[in-house]
C-alpha cells in the first residue's frame, strides 16, 4: 500500500500547518475577540468605486479580461503603478515591475529564484511568518537577526558578527530580507540611518536586499522615509534591492494582485519562474485594479485607512496603559503606521500556553514563537488593531489583561524556580 | 560588484524561457495566423452572464469578496464544484478539494510536494510544457514514456521495461503524470483499457498518479470515458490519484480558478503548501464563478463551446486533407476533444529551423520540441484549433501547407547525405 511520507518531498514532510492559520480558525468562534488576524478592516473597501470599476472593464474590454494575459502584468496596471510610485519619488520603467499574484507570491518567488536546498537568507528574529514558510519549502535556512523594541531595526553589530561567523562557517547566503516599514509583528519602523546602514552592507558584501513593503503607504504618524529601493536608486543605483509591494493593505486583498520592482534583468528572470507558478496574474483583477487606480481615489482612501487605523492604534495602546499591569518588563511598540504592535510580557511567561487561558477568557492573539525560524522567545505576543472596532478593542484588552495579570499573580505565588527556563 | 549568476538557484541558472511564450511574441504581429497559442475561442465567453453573476457578488457580500479568504478555497464554489463533478460520475466531499489559482499552480504543487532535486516523474513523451517547467522548476527529472498517434496513450511495454530500469538504476520516481483527455499536445484521447492498465500498474508500484484534466469536458465527439480518478473510485478507492482542473477551457482563462481532486490527507499538505505560495485563490474570482455556476448555464455554455471546436476541429482537418503534401510520413491527429492537433512530418524535416520560414509567411504553430523533457522528436507541431476562425484556418493551412512542400523538395533536390540526423 502506498506509503505517502515516503513520496512527500523533505520539504512537505517538514511542513507543519502554520501555527497563525490553526489560531485563526480557532479564534473565529463568534464570541472570541480576535487581534489574531491581519485583516484590513472591511470599512475601508471602497465597495461602489470598485463595483464601478468592474463594470467599467465589462463595458470596455471583457474578452481580454476574460482570456489569459501576458506573464509579465496588464501594461494599463503597469502604467498606473509607474505613476503611484512616482508620486513617491521612485523611478520605474514597465521593465522594472512584474504584477504578481499578491505578496506571498512574491515571497515564494524569492526563495524560487535564490536558494538552493541548505542556502540562508538573513532575516529579522522575529520575521513575518509567511516569508519564513515560503524560504522553508525550497529547504532554504535563515540567519537570525536581532531585531527588537528597543533598536529600530536589525541590531547591526549581531548582524556584522553573525554574518562573519556564518561565513566562516561556509554557509551560502544569498540575500536579506527585510520589512523597514512597519515591521510584522513588531510594527517597528527603520530610522533613514539604519536603512543606508544595511544598503552600505550590501553594498560591502555583495548581498541582494528583498524589502518587503506591504505597509509602506499605511503610515499614520510621523513622516515617510525613503525605501530602501529608493536609498540605492539615490546612491549608486547598483539595482540590488527587489522591492515586493501589494493592493492587500492599502485597497483590497481580495482583488490577489501585488507588484515587485527589481531590475530588468531579475525581473526578466521572475518572469519565467512565474510562468511556472501561474501562467499569469489574474488578468480580470489587474484590469478592475487598473479601472479603480484610474480615478485616482486610491490617495483618498489610503488617507481614510491611515486616519481609521491610528485612531484604533491610538485607542488600543490607551487601552494597554489603562489596563495592563504597569511594569517594566510588560513593553508594548507604538507602531507609526501598520496593523499591529508587540508585546513583551515578563521572560517567564510563556504565551503559546497562554493562548488557551485567553481563548477561554475569549480573546485571541497570535503567538510571539511562530515568527522566529530558530530559537523563538516565547514571551512575546503580536496584536492587530485594524480590524477590529473600538468596543471591541477595550474588551478585549481588559479580557487580555486580566489573563496576563492572573499570569504573573500565579508565577509571583509559585514555588521558586519553577519559571520557564530562559532561552528555551 | 553583485554577480547574479552566483546568487540564483540551479533551478533559476537553468530556467530558459518558455519556446511557447517566446513564440507567442513572435505570432503576435499583426498578419501572421497563429496556430501557436492554446487560448479558447473569446466568443464562447458568456460575457453578459458574467457580468451579471459579478454585479450579484456586489449586491450580496462584498466585502467577504475583497476580503482574504481561506487557503482551502471558497465554501460556495466548492459546493457548485461538487455538484458539477457529481453530474459526471465522481463522488467528493469538500475535503476532496482544493480550489486553486487554475491548472498551472497545481502543476506547481505536486513537485512542490512529491519532489526533492533529482527525483523523477514519468510523463509521455510529448507532454505539456508547463508541466515540464514546473517539475524542473523544483530541479526535478521527467522518465519519459513514448507516446505517439499510433498508440492511445503511454506505450504500455516501454512503460514497464523504463520502469524497471530506472528502479534498478537506483532512481527514485515519485509519481506519474498524465492527460488521458486530449493530450497536450498530441489531443489523443486513451482508450479505457490503457487507464485502466495505468492505474493497475499504479497499484502495483506504489505509485501516485496526477491526472491533468483541463479539457475532459470539451469533448466533441464520442463518449466521455471514466477519468482515472473515477476509475480508482470504482476500483479499490486507494485515493492515489490526484486530479486537476480548470475552468480555462469550459468558461474563462481570466478568472484563474482551478481545482485540485484528491483524498484528503493530501488535500491538507496541498492547503499548507499553498499557504506559502500565494495565501488563497483570488476570493473575488471564487465568488463570482460560484453566482455563475448557481444559474446552471455552464452545462449549455460546454455544448456550445464543444459545437464551435466541433466545427472548427473538422474544417481544419479538411483544409489539411485539401492543401498538404499527400504522403505516408506526413500525418497528423484528428481528436475527439481538446484545444490541440499533432502533426508529423518526414523526419528530415526540422519545425525548429522551419518555424522562421513559417513566420516569414505569416503563419505559426508550436514546434514540437518544445514538449519533450529530453532526446526530442524535431519533426512534429502543435496546432491549435480553436481560437482562429474558418477563414484564418483556411488561409493559414494553405501557408503552412507551401512551407512544408518546400522543404520536402528541398530534401528531395539535395544532395543524399544532407538530411537531418536520426534522433538529433
């Protein structure tokens, strides 16, 4: 009888359900309160302009949107992103840009492109999840980087002493992958220094950057900083950095559809590996986007998400000062843009144990461990704050509180030396 | 400096376009007719209905369509989906599923899954492109087996005698990848007796079949015949055959919705793959097909599209009969079903060199080469029947009907000795 495990690639027998997806279904309960998702909030879909929109491609050109389109993207989206991202001051050509299935396709093309079975990328420790999946299924490794509340970025002497260490050691690294605008989970925001510190790096080293921007425009406070992208297009324009971007956060992540900028000659080669993985993007969705960007309402409405989402940033951190225990090892970020903050509890406090005395109390988040390749700290805990409301938002962190306070009070109660041991 | 050449993987220093896609560009000139494409015929697109179906997911429950979805795929689809299967004989659940961003991604999936660099898949030989790529795309091997017009299907003796030779050669052969429905790119259709010997022979060695079945409904004569994962249903129900499908060729190629068959313990590593490939299926996409599924109308919609192939499939079989060379070595398929015919010519001939000679006269196909993972057959080509009409079918065989009578007398003038070598 067919024996599967022997026929799964190394790669799917290594495959675990992601620990995000598993806590999603349980937090969809309908009395839990969930910051567990990273959904935008579904007020801000532009629901009539978009319907407009669809119709307008059912009036003007319906059989090209019905029929397969060029691998590379719908040359009328192609134009519209070179325009919105001008008005953010980078230059493109239609050379520059492939439209991609949305950012995880983006991030699974990477690992594609680059990594050999046992290969690195170098990554923040914590990293978005999706992006750590994506580099395990083409069996590639990550190089942890330091990356914490209290540095606004990479820690870069960890990241000069590891990278000397792991090259030393003989590893093959092939490129750095980074979110320098508010960064999942953390919602940390590189600082202009930090962001020419890396390029300079890669420059030094001879590294790709893949910069991931899926929360660029989702800025609320303080003032846009150049991309990394943009930093080397301003200094030696060497094209070494791959930008990934997406429609997700900023208008709609049902519509599927993102854009990587790199130079021609990656973005020849992404080409080919995506006529591999899909043929095409879905040609409908690029031509609806391209109706909706057409109107040029998408600057209105990233301004109304910005405004929606710092006045619940603003109320969930009120929220965590009203409620939380007040102590100096309970820290919370203050993202400056995004969909969530991160929160550092007490070290013996682990919160993947944590999670089911919360979804008991009927709140939900997503555990600090599933963003880390290697060694994870188990008392960290990721929240969104975009999707749920305001109500929503003081009763579920006084129900988080109460379980964090009830954390502490039975450690502070316990038998010494009966904490969770530090590191594991 | 960065040198890229270093960086990518094997898998991306080996990728070469797609000779298909290079070609489309090349036939994309205005006067050619091109025979090369696989595109459906546009005016078999139910426009107005979509339209209408799109309008209703605007009406119903928009904001769940421009939302993010689950990986597996959206409950409604799935329900139309198993109803559709359900009409043709094949018994499924909603764990039986795994909605897909179309055919191509789920070619993705099975390496994705089944293979480590260097393992194996055997295919006919000739088989479809995209597959090849996908496959190599995870650095995995094609164990080709013969398959040519005279037989329906693998040949069963070379089948067995590949088999064993590469099991004693120590190679490790993962699954068996088919299209008993209208092969890309022969159009031949097996006979129930040789899937039935494959899936015998499946049992018998522990192997996994993937059956691609992107034109099983565009039959358009004969009887449909049990698809091999009905077969197994019917036979010992082990669940080891994997079935793809699209709604590409029976409804619209801009939608990109797809569908995977299997059982479901390899539907859920399929949804944790997936995961990591691009999230979820374009949500808006699900929705909308599933209104235009609920109308009933895609069964009426099947026999309109098989009666336009019908009619174009025979008008180009007859201008073949009308305008080629008249001889023993020059013959080509005449399918039952699908999108495609094969056409074999004297062996001297190269429809690599000939292609440019093609074009010069402004008409095109696929050379077959392009459909053989190693040791290619240089005297074949694809055409495709559906997307040009009458006229441009007429016309266009009459051009590819000069080119191939040139090189005959060419062949035929020169001096012995120049031809093209055997197996080259």
């Amino acid at each position: 009888m067919l024996n599967l495990e022997s026929i799964y690639s190394k790669n799917a027998n290594n495959m675990r359900k992601s620990v995000i997806r598993e806590l999603l279904k349980l937090t969809q309960q309908p009395e839990i309160i969930s910051f567990a998702g990273g959904l935008p909030a579904p007020d801000t879909f532009p629901v009539e302009e978009l319907r407009a929109a669809a119709n307008r491609v059912f009036d003007t050109n319906p059989k090209k949107a019905l029929q397969y389109g060029t691998t590379e993207g719908d040359l009328d989206l192609k134009a519209e992103l070179i325009k919105f991202e001008e008005r953010q001051g980078v230059k493109l050509g239609p050379d520059n840009l492939l439209v991609v299935s949305a950012s995880q396709q983006a991030l699974d093309m990477m690992p594609k492109l680059f990594l050999d079975p046992g290969d690195y990328v170098i990554a923040g420790s914590p990293t978005y999840v999706g992006a750590i999946q994506a580099i395990q299924s083409y069996q590639g490794r990550v190089l942890g980087i330091p990356f914490s509340p209290e540095n606004d970025g990479f820690d870069l002497v960890e990241l000069e002493k590891r990278y000397a260490r792991a090259k030393r050691d003989g590893k093959r690294i092939k490129y750095i992958y980074v979110i320098p605008d508010f960064q999942n989970p953390t919602g940390i925001c590189w600082s202009l220094e930090k962001r020419k510190a890396l390029l300079e790096f890669s420059y030094r080293n001879d590294l790709l950057i893949v910069e991931d921007s899926p929360y660029r425009e989702v800025r609320f406070l303080g003032e846009t900083l150049p991309s990394i992208y943009q930093l080397d297009q301003q200094a030696e324009n060497r094209g070494t950095v791959i930008n990934l971007k997406t429609f997700s956060k900023i208008l709609v992540p049902g519509a599927r559809v993102g854009w990587i900028m790199a130079r021609p000659d990656i973005i020849a080669k992404l080409v080919i590996a995506k006529q591999a993985m899909d043929l095409c993007t879905n040609v409908f969705s690029q031509m609806w986007l391209a109706e909706y960007l057409k109107t040029g309402k998408i600057y209105d409405l990233i301004k109304h998400t910005c405004d929606n989402y710092r006045e619940k940033r603003n109320y969930m951190v009120e929220m965590l000062e009203k409620y939380m225990p007040k102590r100096f090892d309970l820290t919370w970020t203050k993202p400056e843009g995004g969909l969530f903050l991160w929160i550092s509890l007490p070290k013996y406090i682990d919160t993947d144990a944590m999670i089911h005395k919360a979804v008991a109390e009927k709140v939900a988040y997503v555990v600090g461990s599933a963003f880390y390749f290697d060694e994870p700290e188990h008392n960290c805990m990721r929240l969104n704050f975009s999707y749920a409301n305001k109500e929503q938002i003081e009763v579920g962190i006084q129900r988080l509180a109460k379980v964090v306070a009830a954390e502490i009070a039975a450690h502070d109660a316990g038998p010494r030396g009966q904490t969770h041991p530090e590191g594991l």
